[in-house]
C-alpha cells in the first residue's frame, strides 16, 4: 500500500477558512492527506507521524485564488506601446498582427510565466482562454499550455479558444474552420482531460466572442461540451460598441444571441459580463449563468463597471480574472482581488463590498465558476489542501489593525507559501524547482522576436 503524503502547516496566524460562517480561526493548524484537508484547528498540535512541516510564520492563510480568465500568451506584448492607450476594438485589432508567427514554445514560455505570477500572488487554480491557432501553425498548440502548467504544479483548466469567421479584426490566418476545431476539442478533452474531486488538468469549450464566431459554431460547441460534460466559456458584454455592434450585424445583443443556442446555465461562466441589462442580469440569475469580473483590464481598457453586486443578488455566480497581460498588463492574482473591491467602491460607497466578499469572489465564486465548488474554494475537512499564506505584514502594510482586511485594503503583496493538492509549491516567497532568471531571460527573448515583427 502507498505511503500516506501528510502536510502539516502550524503557527497560522489568521486562516480564513471561507466555510458557511465565514470564520477566521486565530493561532491555527491545518493537517492534508494525500492532497486533502484531513483537519483544521487551534491549540495542541494534532499528533502525526512521518509529516512534512511547515511554520506559516503566524502568517495569514487563505483558500488558493482561482482565476477564471485569463490569456497567457499576452504576457509577451505587455504595455506594448503602439496599443496602449486604445479601447477594447481597436486594441485587439491593434495586437492581433503581433501573433502571426506564434508557436507552441512561445506559448509554452508565456504559461510558465503566467503561472509565476499567479502562484507567488496566491493562486492554485487557473484557466486560460487561448485562441490563438494561426491557420498555417502547429495544430497542438495548446498541448503546450497544458503541459507549461502541469510541469509548474498549478490547476489549469486550458479553454481552447477559437474564431471560425474572419473580420475586420481577426483575419483569415487566425481562424480555423469548425471542424477542425471541434476536432481539436475532442483531442484535448481525450488527452489532457480529467474528472472527479482533485482533478488537476480540464478543458473547456471556449469559442472567442460573437464577432468571429457563428451561431453554428456556438451551438455545436454546446453540444460536444455536453456530450462530454465540459464547460463553456466566452466573452461577453465587455464594451457598448460590442452591444450596438451585435445588434447591428445579428439583430440582437450578445448575451440574447448567445443563449438562444444554447450559451446559458450552471456549465456556463461568461468573460467580463459588464454592460448587462437588467432583464440579462435577471435572466443570467435565473439560469446561474457565471460571470468572471476582470476589473484591472475593465478600467485599464476603460470598458466599464461590472454589476457585481447585482448579478449575484440575482444567483450568478460572479469570480475574478486578471485577464490577458496585454490588458492589465500583470497577472497579480491578489492585486485583482483589491481592485475588485475598489471599483465596486467607486460605484457603490464604501459599503458596497467588504474584504471578505472581495475574497469570497477569488476563492468561492472561482470554484463555482469552474465547477469545483465540491472540492475547492474553502478550508475545511474534505476539501483539497490548495491555500496560499501570506505574510502577517510588510512595509505596506505594517501595524494593520486588521490584518485579513489588511491583506486586501493595503498594497498588495506575495506569498511566503502555496500549497497545491497539499504539495508545497511556493516556500520562502520562492517557487520550487523553477529557475526563475532563466525563464525570464527565455520570455524576454521571445517577446522581443514577437514586437520585431510587429507590422500593420
Ligand atoms: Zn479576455
């Protein structure tokens, strides 16, 4: 019989555990099984045998964030000049010629970094939307993805992406044809896909936006997902233009488009979900239609205010998502739970969203979303021992009265340790069997080839 892997974390100052009550245990340990949390507590240690031991330094436990949209690839075109003051349209159109060449290896590069930053912010579990597939490219371009994330010990949930129609703003080499793409679905889902609690590599379904995908491409995408009980996502309702745009050219708006073939439901979480109507976030509610709020790309793109507090009032689950890096233009997963919080604030008052709700969308709303509400999302017995710790304080946030609000209302900052499927992957603020330096000089040199072919 396999030996038992036991973890055991003690001197946690603050956990926030994120079960029903929302409760903070003070002075606390935590004890994971095989990748699952066996035990909570405070006071005497529980007696254990054979563990490996971690001293949280007193420092602030949280539940592994989970992002929920992402574009790893736009790390190499970060703060790229020609496109950095444009709104959403002519943004995308502005970047997509920078990708003409792209490759498997650059994507490979741009996951690894991607992840770096997301797991020394916080985060366990990622998705990323890539629908990057140049005509004339590899056809297994995201088995890189896949691959980059396994080898840096994240939850990944690679969204294959895809655009099937051309357009003004994605050309004709940057779309596939729909079989090609529901054939590459099935591939991935064969080879890459796994079910059931703990699962640590998923596909979902993820055609681009309502320009350059067809209603046929929707709809067969919902069904294939569904024969095989995957996930679908999107974009939608990120800009006005986008609205009056989709109403012009399909006769109705996004969301409306969308759903009648078949885009609504708990299977189903929705990139930005900003300029909604009130009937959409009533019906988005109705069919616990998921949302993921991007709000450093939103105000970095001055696209708008997602209605948070609305579309959950509603019963859509509403999580987080740093977005792209050609938008935000970092992956600073606890940076995202602060803006959250921030810019719900500017619309709503300072009441309109506490520390914890901001949390709660990193945390709960992300395991929603992704459809692991069953094993990810809080601390408690049962579920998989994913938790990023925090140090109690630092400059920036030195002599907090508060501390787990300090951890969102002070600058944001990264993690002594993360834990993911109880196997420690960051320890002393620095990832494990990743040669940091080296991949950053790997991904300057990649981006520099991209911007010197940049044309328009
Ligand atoms: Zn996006």
């Amino acid at each position: 019989m396999a030996k038992t892997a036991r973890l055991l974390i003690r001197n946690i100052g603050h956990l926030v555990t994120m079960d029903a009550e929302r409760t903070v245990l003070r002075d606390a340990w935590l004890l994971a099984e095989d990748g699952v949390i066996r035990s909570v507590g405070t006071g005497p240690l529980p007696r254990v045998s054979g563990a490996e031991r971690v001293d949280a330094r007193g420092g602030i436990a949280t539940p592994g964030f989970i992002n929920t949209h992402h574009h790893m690839f736009q790390n190499l075109a970060r703060a790229f000049g020609p496109i950095s003051n444009l709104p959403l349209l002519p943004w995308l159109a502005g970047h997509v010629p920078l990708w003409r060449h792209f490759t498997p290896d650059d994507l490979w590069i741009a996951t690894q970094v991607a992840c770096a930053e997301l797991m020394l912010t916080g985060c366990t579990m990622t998705s990323d939307h890539h629908y990057l597939f140049p005509r004339d490219g590899s056809v297994a371009m995201l088995d890189a993805g896949f691959e980059a994330a396994a080898e840096m010990g994240i939850r990944y949930v690679g969204c294959r992406g895809s655009v099937n129609e051309p357009s003004d703003i994605m050309p004709e080499w940057s779309t596939q044809d729909l079989d090609v793409i529901l054939a590459d679905c099935q591939r991935l889902h064969d080879r890459f896909h796994q079910t059931g609690r703990g699962a640590m590599a998923q596909i979902a379904f993820a055609p681009c936006t309502v320009f350059g995908c067809s209603g046929e491409h929707y709809r067969e995408s919902a069904r294939l997902a569904r024969n095989l009980k995957v996930r679908l996502h999107t974009h939608c309702g990120e800009t006005v233009p986008e609205n009056r745009d989709s109403m012009e050219r399909l006769g109705s708006r996004p969301f409306t488009y969308m759903a009648r073939h078949g885009w609504e439901g708990d299977d189903v979480w929705l990139a930005h979900g900003i300029h909604f109507s009130d009937r959409e976030v009533a019906h988005l509610g109705r069919t616990r239609t998921g949302v993921a709020h991007c709000p450093c790309s939103n105000m970095r793109l001055g696209s708008g205010v997602c209605r948070v507090n609305d579309l959950r009032k509603a019963g859509s689950p509403v999580s987080l998502g740093v977005d792209g890096s050609a938008s935000n233009d970092s992956g600073h997963m606890l940076n995202e739970v602060r803006q959250a919080l921030l810019l719900t604030r500017v619309v709503h008052g300072a009441g309109a969203m506490t520390p914890m709700e901001a949390l709660e969308l990193a945390t709960l709303g992300g395991a929603r979303n992704l459809g692991r509400a069953a094993d990810l999302g809080s601390l408690e017995p049962g579920k998989c021992a994913d938790l990023a710790i925090f140090p109690i304080e630092d400059l920036f946030s030195s002599a907090a009265e508060n501390p787990v609000d300090g951890l969102v209302l002070c600058h944001a900052r990264t993690v002594d340790t993360l834990v993911v499927h109880g196997r420690v992957r960051v320890a002393e603020g620095r990832l494990i069997d990743i040669d940091l330096p080296q991949l950053l000089l790997q991904h300057g040199r990649a981006a520099r080839r991209i911007h010197k072919g940049y044309s328009r």
